[in-house]
C-alpha cells in the first residue's frame, strides 16, 4: 500500500519564487493610483464643463476639436469613471484592468490633448501621466497579479 505524502504547510501557499515581487509593483500600483486620480479629476472637469462654461477661458470654437463644452463634459465624465474602476481593478491585481488602462490611458492622453486650449497646465500634466502609465501597464502589469493572492 502506498503511502501518502505529507505535504508540509509552507508548500500549500503560493509558490514565492514562481512569481517574484520586483520593484517594478510599486510603479504599477502607481499607475492604479495615477489611474483613479485621473478618473476624479476627469469627473470634475466633466461636471465643470457641463454645469458651468464659462469657467474655461478658450472658447469651444479654440478647441483643437470644435465641438462644445457640455460634449466635451460628457466625454471626460464618462472617461473618468472608467478610468476610476480600471484603477481599482489595477490595484486589486486584475490582468483585464492593465489592458483596458492602456487603452484608456492612450484615449485620455488624445482628449486632454484636445481640451488643452481649455485647461492647458493639467493637460499638460494628464498626458505626461498617461505615458508614464501606460509604460507601467504595458511592460510590468502582470506583476500587479500576485496581490491577488
């Protein structure tokens, strides 16, 4: 009769050297962070451009895109939140969540680009941080998955 093998308890965990944690995590779990900050901030300039356009010095018609501002709202609310819930997924370690966030992120890079005449600085800003983003996502997001262990 064989005997059975005792399994010792260390064994049954995740195996650590199958997925090594490098230093690249932190800047992916940057890039979630990047990702839902951007999404509140698309959020309130969404609702800034909806509820109040007069806030922004450009005119529609200085756009890089002609079209007005409630459009423009629109867009950035609904970039905000998905860029919102793909960041969460990034932090929770979902590979789903770092294809999408780059894909996002190249998106929100394209209409902040469009909206800088409105809001230059951030736009500036946003698409300096959508390319540092995707970079993470694309070459180290897998990494993001061992916390789902």
């Amino acid at each position: 009769m064989a005997q059975a093998q005792h399994v010792p308890s260390h064994a049954r965990h995740r195996d650590t050297a199958a997925d090594p944690l490098t230093w690249w995590i932190g800047w992916v779990l940057f890039a979630g962070i990047v990702l839902m900050t951007a999404g509140v901030l698309n959020m309130i300039q969404g609702s800034v451009a909806l509820f109040d356009e007069g806030y922004y010095v450009a005119t529609a018609a200085d756009l890089v895109v002609e079209v007005s501002y409630p459009t423009w709202g629109w867009a950035l609310l609904l970039v905000g939140v998905l860029l919102l819930v793909t960041g969460y997924g990034v932090l929770a370690g979902y590979t789903w969540a770092s294809v999408v966030g780059a894909i996002l992120c190249a998106v929100d890079a394209v209409l902040n680009f469009a909206f800088m005449a409105a809001y230059p600085v951030w736009s500036i800003v946003a698409v300096g941080l959508n390319v540092i983003v995707i970079y993470a996502l694309v070459t180290h997001g897998r990494e993001a998955r061992v916390l789902r262990h």
